[in-house]
C-alpha cells in the first residue's frame, strides 16, 4: 500500500505540470483540467476538438492563399504591354474597401464578447454591423472588378491580370461565403439561443472572419501599395 500511494502522487503530479493545459486552472492551483484530454482528465471536449479542427482548416487554407501570393509575386510584373497596377488601382477606394473590413472584424470580435455574456440582442446587433459591412467591401471590390473589365483588364489580358483577378477574387470568395455563413449563425441564434454547439459555430466564425482580415491586410500591403509604387 505504501508504494501505490506515492505512485498516485506521483501521476497527480504529473498531470498538473502538463504543459499541454491551454492555461485553464481547475479549482485548485494547478488541478488537473477536465476534458482537456490529457492523462487522467479524460477525452478533450467538443470545445477544444472543435477549435483544433477549425485551426487545421484555417492552416490549409493560408497555405492555399500563399501559393496564389507566389504566382502573383511572379507574374505581377508580366503585364504583356497592357495596364500595369499604378495605372489601374484607385488607393483611396482600396482604402475604404480596407477600412470596411477591419471595421467588421471589430464588430465580429464585440458579437462574440456578447454571446459570451448571453446577450442575443446585442449579439443579432453586431452580427448585423458586420455582414453589411462585408456585404460593402464585397459590393466595392466587384464594382471595382467591373470597371477594370470595362478598360479591357480582363484576366485574359496579361499573365498579371490574370494573377491578381485569381488572389484577389479567391479572398472574395471567401467574404461571400462568410456572409453565408454569417447569415446562417444569425438564424441558428434566433431560433436556438445560445446552446453549445451554436457557441462553437459563433467561435469558429469568428476565427474565419478574423484570418480573412488578415489576409486582406497582406493583400492590400502585396498587391495594391507595392503595385501602385511600382
């Protein structure tokens, strides 16, 4: 009995220096986390499968993006002697186009903290704020596809073309399926309220309208200001 007794302590003891507990405490100093799916604290939780399995996609899908930045960082200057970025692209409409995005991922971020407190009004309030200011950087980027299209900056145009109608038009794409998104998490709130697994949804929501901001940010920074300089 001796010997098994300090084995326990010792098994306790290693579960609470896990490393590995995401910086949750138990209802002690150090306690072990249930759910946290580590040594004697059982499976993880839907929270932490979740949220793992969100970050793999979002992962994947900065990889995709970064192939699209290669190719237009290669073909950016192959304009075939058609129109270069410095003549085409409009900085202060890019700027609101930006500006509106990151207003949103603001907005985004204050319909979680809502959810968070329980609070669908204010929730279905910020949720709103944000799909119209998407549904504004989605309407000015294909009103700004149009006009190019009405210069004969068509995709066909020149390998640059090409490249930037791909990467560009790729993250919108992804706002509009956001917005999809977005609509669909408003009614689930509506009709549900704030069960566990509409919080995981409104959780990963978040961190996909989060990751297109960022990539929007290197997008602007890659494709507009450094081409409109060139």
């Amino acid at each position: 009995m001796s010997d098994i007794v300090p084995a326990s302590v010792e098994a306790v003891r290693r579960v609470r220096e896990d490393p590995h507990r995401l910086g949750h405490r138990g209802h002690g100093e150090g306690a072990p986390v249930m759910g946290a799916g580590h040594g004697e604290t059982g499976p993880a939780n839907s929270r932490i499968i979740v949220g793992y399995g969100f970050w793999i996609f979002l992962l994947s899908d900065i990889v995709m993006f970064s192939a699209f930045f290669a190719a237009y960082a290669v073909l950016m200057n192959a304009t075939a002697g058609g129109p270069t970025g410095r003549e085409l692209f409009e900085l202060p409409r890019v700027a609101i186009e930006t500006g509106c995005l990151l207003l949103s991922s603001f907005v985004c971020g204050l319909s979680f903290a809502a959810s968070v407190a329980k609070n669908r009004l204010w929730t279905q309030i910020f949720l709103l704020i944000t799909g119209l200011l998407g549904a504004t950087f989605l309407y000015l980027e294909i009103d700004e596809f149009i006009g190019f299209a009405a210069q004969g900056a068509t995709p066909q145009r020149s390998a640059f073309l090409s490249a930037f109608f791909s990467l560009v038009g790729l993250h919108g794409a992804h706002v509009f399926v956001g917005l999809l998104w977005l609509g669909t998490m408003m009614a689930q709130v509506q009709a549900k309220g704030f069960s566990r697994m509409v919080q995981h949804r409104l959780l990963c929501f978040n961190l996909f309208w989060h990751a297109l901001d960022i990539i929007w940010v290197a997008l602007f920074t890659v494709v507009y200001l450094m081409g409109a300089a060139t």
